[in-house]
C-alpha cells in the first residue's frame, strides 16, 4: 500500500468579533498550533486548516473593518510562519487566508500551499464567489482565475478547491485531469444552508474522478452575525466515494487519516472514466450567451 497520511484541523473562533482582525489572527494562531505540532509529531504529511483559518467567517457582514485581515501571500506573517512549521515537520500545509493582492484594494480567499521543505509552490484562488443566504461574499472577495493548479509536492499531486466551489463539478474535474489525486476543500458552511449536501457532494465528486478529497468545515457560532452552526465533520472520502474517517460535529480537532493511493489507480482502472469522457460534446455547456 502506498500510503499517504492527511490531516485537518477544525475550530471553532476564539477571539470576539469586536476585536481587531489582528488580534483575532493571532488568537487562532495560537489555538491552531498544538494542534500543528501534533500533526508533526505523528507523521502527518499533509496538513490543511479550513477557510480563512484566521479569522472569522466575517462574510455575513459587509464591514470594510474585515478588509484588514488581508495578508500577503507568500511574504504576509501567516505564510511565512507555516512555511517554519512545514519545514520543522517536512509536512505539506495548505494554509487557507484572505488575501490581499499586490493591487491595492483588491482582495481574494486564497490557499497558499507550502511543500514539506518549506518552500512556497503557489496558491489556489476561490473560484466561484456566492451572494446567497446571508453570505455577502462579493463585497469581499474577487473570483479567482488560477487555472486549476496541480502542486507536485513530495507526497502526492495536490489539488485544492475552496468552500462554495464544491458545488461546481466542472473544478472537480478540471483538477483531476491536470494530475490531482488528492484535493482538499477547506469550508465556513452552516446547518441550515448546506449540511443536507455535505455528505453527498464531495463523496460523489471524489467517485466521479478517482481521487481522494479532504473536506473540512469550522465548528460553533460566530456572533453578532449568528446565521448558523458550523457543524464541523470534516472527513476524508476515498476514490469509491465511500467517507473513511469523520470528525466531531461541535469540537476543535485534528483528524488523521491514512489514505491508500493505490486505491487512485485502481478505480481510475477500472471505471475509465478519463478515458470515455468526449469533451467535444460538451462545448454547448461553455460557449458564451
């Protein structure tokens, strides 16, 4: 078995939203690295936090107070700080951030992705950018236009895809074919909105490309928006679409969970679904209106 060891870490905010969005991001990442560390410490060899890890999921408001959480990426405080803790471990670390672009003003939810040496291999921009239920995300975001990158770490062809993405298979895809076997999807998602989908999509998006997906959701309440639970259950799910571990509803944790990457070929064998796509009939779907 080739083995690959992933690990995602869910939580809950614990600093209040009136504080200052630094102040809050040092308070998270403080939470988050005992948790880091015991990642290392048991062999995780990719590690990914869910979105915007920093911070609150802020988006329910439309408050330019939250346009200060922006960092850098590579060369803001956050990065650079995981860049220390990959290298100290030899772990990957997707590290999910607001992120603000060399153009003042202009800001996207990002991913950077750090390899086991530390060295930065790139970001991954959220692609489709919601204005549905209360999530105002178009006041804060910009979509991105990453053109599905596949990063080559030391452990395995990682992919990312971000929160309200998940819902758009074509990513998915896209993903797959430039050579992903694993992809991580980091979320703010509530109960009332999507948690009749959680366990449906990515399983079904993992079967349909013959990979293994990480999906990890934050847990609690963030006052004063209070627009719902973050019900947490990150998991993992195998190329069959079939859930192999699952985290707690309502608690911070670090779930862990070997992966056996022969399963990726072994499917991709099997159901050839590569193979017997015909993409040259599929050009109605994106021709413009």
């Amino acid at each position: 078995m080739t083995k690959l060891r992933g690990g995602l870490i869910q939580m809950g905010l614990k600093a209040s939203t009136d504080k200052d969005p630094e102040t809050i991001r040092k308070a998270m990442i403080e939470a988050h690295i005992p948790l880091i560390e015991e990642a290392g410490e048991k062999g995780v060899q990719v590690l990914c936090f869910q979105e915007v890890f920093t911070q609150p999921y802020f988006c329910p408001s439309q408050d330019t107070k939250w346009y200060d959480a922006a960092e850098a990426i590579p060369d803001g405080p956050t990065t650079k700080l995981m860049q220390d803790y990959a290298k100290k471990y030899e772990m990957v670390i997707v590290v999910p951030i607001y992120e603000a672009d060399e153009v003042t003003g202009v800001y996207y939810n990002t991913a950077a992705v750090i390899d086991a040496d530390g060295t930065y291999l790139g970001k991954y921009r959220k692609t489709h950018i919601p204005q549905v239920s209360g999530f105002w995300e178009k006041f804060f975001f910009k979509p991105g236009s990453s053109d599905w990158p596949v990063f080559e770490t030391r452990y395995c062809k990682l992919g990312v895809y971000i929160c309200y993405d998940r819902h758009f298979p074509e990513g998915w895809r896209a993903l797959a074919l430039n050579g992903a076997e694993y992809i991580v999807n980091p979320s703010a998602t509530v109960a009332g909105l999507s948690e009749y989908l959680w366990k449906l999509e990515q399983p079904a998006s993992a079967a349909a490309n013959g990979c293994y997906i990480g999906a990890i959701n934050r847990v609690g309440t963030e006052a004063p928006w209070n627009i719902g639970e973050f019900y947490g259950q990150s998991y993992f799910v195998n190329p069959r679409g079939q859930i192999e571990a699952i985290a707690s509803r309502d608690k911070d944790e670090l779930i862990i969970h070997d992966m056996d990457m022969d399963k990726v070929r072994e499917v991709r064998n099997l159901w050839q679904f590569f193979r017997d796509r015909r993409p040259v009939s599929y050009y109605p779907l994106v021709a413009e209106e």
